[in-house]
C-alpha cells in the first residue's frame, strides 16, 4: 500500500468545525497561500473545482514514483501493485458512497458517466444487449423527464437520446424563485416516463431536491432514476443505497481531487445488464474476429488503459474527506452558504438566486447585480485577489427562465473561512458603486 | 483599486457602456447595401446584432449606417457604442485597416501602445489587452461589423 503523508487536520476533531480548524486545514492546500493581483487568494469557485491537499497531490506523485504499470494484466510486481492501489480506490469511493465495488465504475467526469448511461441505452434500442437489456430499449412515445434546473451535463445528453431513440424529452419546470414545482410531478411523470433524471443539489440555486420524493414518484411509474451528485457527493454524506436511486454520476475535481476522474455508480443488476458504451481492451472475455462477449461491471465499462494515477488520487481525496467528516463540513458549509446570502441580501441592487436567508442551502450563492454584468462583477472580484464563477454555470435554461443571461456565484468548500466570505461581501459591496450605477 | 483595473475600466468606457451609441436596429437607407451579422461569446452569452450600410449611389464604399442591439459586460457594450460612432461616415477601406488596427492593439497582451491618433476614442481599449479573457468583449462588435460588411459588400458585386 502507498506510504502517504497523513492530512495534518487530526482525525475527527470532535464538535463543529470552525474557523480555528479551517486554518489548520488551509494548510494542506499549497494553492491557498498564494497571492493573486496583489492580494491572499480568497477562493470562492469550489463549485466549479475544488482545490487539492497535500495528501492527494502526494498520492499522484507516489503513484508514478513507485508504482506506475498498466493494471489487470502482465504478472510482474509493479503491474500487481498498481492493479492493486487501483482497486483499493475503488473500495474506498464506492463505501463513500454505501456502493459495492462492483457497483462504481471509474469515468473521466459525471458528464461522461451520463453519457456513458445514455448510449447504454440507446445501444440497447439499437438491439445490442440482447434479452437482458431489453429494459433499457426506448421507443417513440417513451418519456425522459429531467428537470429545468439542470446543468448542461445532465440535459443535453437526454435530449440527444431522445433524438437517437425517438422518446420525448419532459421536464418539471422550476416556479419564478427557482424551486421545483412538485404539485406538477404527476403531469410530467407518467406511465411513459422510463427515466427521470435529476439534480441532487442545484450549482446555481444552491437547493437540495426531494430525492426521496421524486424516487417514489418515479418508482410507481416504473422509471430509471439518475441522480446528479456532482454538488452533493464533495459536500455532504451521501448514501446511494438509502436515496434508492438507480444511477448516480459525481465528478473528482469538485472533491479535492485531480481532473480527468469522475465515476458512475449504478445497482449491479442494472450495469450487469446493460451494453457497454467504450468497447476495446480490457473489458471482454472472449474475442473473435466476428463477435466478442464482455465482462461484468465495473470492468464492463472501463475499455482501455485506465486513469490510474487519478483514481488513486481520488481515493486520497475521499480519506481526507472522511478524516475531516462528511456531516461537519456540511454543517460548516451550511453556515457559510447563509452567511453569504444574509450578507448578499443586505447590499443594495442585489438579487439571489434561489431560497433567501433562513431557507436551506448549500454553501454557495448566485446573484445578480442591478446594472452591472456578471463578468465585470467577476473582473472587479479578481482584481482583489476573489476567485468566483460569473456566467450561467451551465444552466441557460434555468438563467432564461429566472429572467437573467448571467449571473456571478461564489461557491465555498471545507476550506473556506469566514474571512473569505467576509471579504468577499465587502468587494460586492463597491461593485455598483465603481461602475457608477445607483 | 489596482491601476490595471482603472486602465481596463476608463471613465469613457462606463459612460459609453451606459449611453450605448448606435443601439437599436435601425431602419437603412433606401436602395442602400446592407449587411447584418450576429455574434455571439458562448462563454458569457454576450451578444451583438449589428446592421451596417453603405450608400448604394456611386459612393459604395461609404457607411451610411451602422446600429445594432445586444446585451453584454460593459467593455463588449461599451465598444460598440464607441464604434458606432466612429464607423459612421467612414470609407470602408479606411474602416477595415481600423478594425486590424484595433485587434492588433486588442491581441498584443498589453505590449502595443495604443495609437489616440488613429483609434481615437477606441483606444481608450488598450487596458483591455491585459486581460485575454476580455479581449472577445472588446472585439464582438468589430467583428460583426467585419461580417456586415462582407454581407453587404457581396451584395454590391451582384
């Protein structure tokens, strides 16, 4: 196993976290000591990527130092290490997530893994699969229901299935202030619904859905249901098997790992049934020059030589994580998420998307300025040293349906202090007031 | 308040960001060519309609109007405006070597000084080359009035 340094943050501080032990945490994370334009770096984009600990960048380098050979073939030592740190990684990510090993398969990010579920699908409506996928076969008048709230990621791949397949592309609209309208569910989800597909919590609106309720809805109907945690794998305890989803996709760098990993979790039964998406190497069992038969998941789905390196990173991202402790940095988030609206709310010609102060959020907040376009609010927040995201997120549908092209949204993780959210409240502070709008 | 920030966002270019010179798709002088072409920064979701004509009445190589609609951050609104005024009445040669000029100044990451001779009020710009992110804001209107007048140009030649 990989000699790694241990986080410096102490195994599970007992109480909440505070701005005592984020301080301790910040110095982990080289890139938090950085300046920028004069100024301490306050990072406020961990909603976009998160910044990497020590732990995870030493994981990578101990990796390609010691270990670095293709994995699941070739007898020598080094290819039987790497096949083994791989492995393990895969043990730890799938119990972050309550998953079997067998249930998490490794992808580039959450957008691959939806996309790596739609062409399973679409394969299948193409007669690939056989008897077994017959339940992932689409047909005209079939429906995919996603809701307006979703990312790019989690839209455009339905609706370029639904082209393929000739199902119907729905979805549950979102009312003036953003939140799901539930008392439509039962229009939208109906017997021809054969997936729903949607956020657990929302990048822009920072709101957690009712996955419980949306899951029974979907479950009468017989429908599929996928789950977007890139926003709530990184940032709270998720457990798959309590949500009862069918799929669930999250991305590596938005948790203190490097890019270039994400992963798909799915019920084995369904990813043992249904046909591959990335065919070639390492995912078959016996080959002709006619016909080849494939291998059981999670290997089903992982054609090719593999992201190693990134998946042992990731490993080390989620132990840091659960060092720390999924429910505390929830907690602290949550804190720093109302902290940053109640702050917002107070200053003038100021418009925050979604449920106001005193409503449930994850620590993040997208506003509007009254007269000032998000990407000089963003070249105004960079020029003292604040990193935020200015743009529609990879939401236009949800910006268009709230009235607004873009929108500036700062977004917090477990290092994030109270001083950074302060500083960044005060430079939104003389925003309008630089640009000489009143 | 770092100076780059107060080079990027002069004085005339919040004012220009506000009064919006040329917005509004107007209506093009009878006969006239006229060319018209949409931009648009994917990353941001600035966007820009422009209408450019040129007097169809032996002066072909005149603009006898430029307006435009759109909405953005305020160096893509802001250039617009000051282009609109500029362009207006310009030989279309002349235009053209200004809208390289300006991208040259645009692309130079802040190592050509801009020329208040030739850009005029466009040079209040040069901040602008600091920052390549904004370098597309600065330069979506220019663009579109480039794609106008080929539009309208191809039309002249029929």
């Amino acid at each position: 196993m990989p000699v790694v340094s241990t986080p410096t943050t102490l195994k599970h501080s007992v109480g909440a976290i505070d701005n005592t032990e984020v301080l301790r945490i910040r110095n982990d994370f080289p890139i938090l000591n950085r300046e920028v334009n004069g100024h301490p770096l306050v990072y406020l984009d961990s909603g976009a990527t998160s910044q990497n600990p020590l732990s995870v960048i030493e994981a990578e380098q101990e990796y390609y130092e010691q270990r670095n050979a293709a994995v699941h073939r070739g007898a020598h030592s080094l290819a039987v290490e790497a096949t083994d740190v791989y492995e393990a990684a895969r043990e730890t990510v799938s119990g972050f997530i309550g998953a079997r090993t067998n249930e998490l398969v490794w992808t580039s990010n959450a957008t691959e893994a939806i996309n790596l579920i739609t062409y399973a699908f679409s394969n299948a409506t193409a007669g690939r699969g056989g008897e077994e996928a017959e339940p992932f076969v689409l047909k005209q008048g079939d429906e995919i229901v996603v809701t307006e709230m979703e990312h790019h990621a989690n839209l455009i791949p339905w609706q370029e299935l639904a082209f393929r397949t000739g199902a119907t592309l729905t979805y549950l609209p979102v009312d003036d202030d953003g939140a799901l309208q539930l008392e439509h569910a039962n229009t939208v989800i109906t017997p021809q619904t054969k997936i729903l597909a949607f956020t657990h919590a929302s990048n822009v609106l920072g709101t957690i859905n009712p996955v419980e309720t949306l899951v029974t809805m979907a479950r009468e109907v017989g429908a599929f249901v996928v789950l977007d945690a890139c926003q709530s794998v990184p940032h709270l305890p998720v457990d798959v098997k309590a949500l009862d989803v069918d799929f669930a996709v999250f991305s590596g760098h938005k948790m203190l790992a490097p890019t270039g990993i994400g992963a798909l979790y799915g019920k084995a039964e369904l990813l043992n049934a249904m046909p591959p998406f990335l065919t070639g190497g390492s995912m078959i069992t016996t080959v002709t020059m006619e016909h080849a038969a494939y291998l059981p998941s999670p290997t089903r789905f992982e054609a090719g030589t593999q992201r190693i390196s990134q998946a042992v990173a990731l490993a080390a991202a989620v132990n840091y994580l659960q060092e720390t402790g999924m429910d505390r940095i929830h907690a602290w988030e949550v804190e720093l998420g109302q902290r940053l609206v109640t702050g917002l709310e107070q200053i003038d010609g100021i418009r925050v998307l979604g449920p106001g102060a005193g409503s449930e959020r994850i620590g993040l907040a997208a506003f509007d300025v009254d007269g000032v376009h998000a990407h000089d609010v963003g070249q105004f927040l960079d020029d003292k040293g604040i990193a935020v995201r200015v743009g529609h997120h990879c939401a236009q549908p949800l910006h268009r349906r709230l009235g607004l092209i873009a929108t500036t949204r700062a977004s917090t993780y477990l290092y994030s202090t109270t001083d950074d959210v302060d500083a960044f409240l005060e430079a939104v502070a003389g925003v309008r007031p630089f640009f000489g709008v009143k | 308040m770092s100076s780059e920030l107060q080079q990027l966002y002069q004085q005339i270019i919040l004012e220009h960001a506000k009064l919006r010179h040329g917005a509004g798709l107007a209506e093009t002088p009878e006969g006239d060519k006229v060319g018209e072409s949409h931009m648009l920064n994917p990353t941001c979701g600035d966007e820009i309609t422009l209408r450019a004509a040129v007097h169809a009445d032996g002066q072909e190589r005149t603009l006898s109007s430029i307006s435009w609609d759109g909405q953005g951050c305020s160096i893509s609104m802001a250039s617009a405006s000051v282009l609109s005024d500029m362009a207006l009445s310009m030989e279309r040669d002349e235009l053209m070597k200004l809208v390289d000029q300006f991208r040259e100044v645009m692309r130079s990451r802040g190592s050509l000084e801009a020329d208040e001779e030739i850009l005029g009020d466009a040079a209040a710009f040069s901040g602008v080359s600091k920052y390549p992110a904004r370098v597309k804001c600065a330069m979506l209107a220019w663009v579109a009035l480039e794609e106008a007048l080929l539009a309208a140009n191809s039309r002249i030649q029929k």
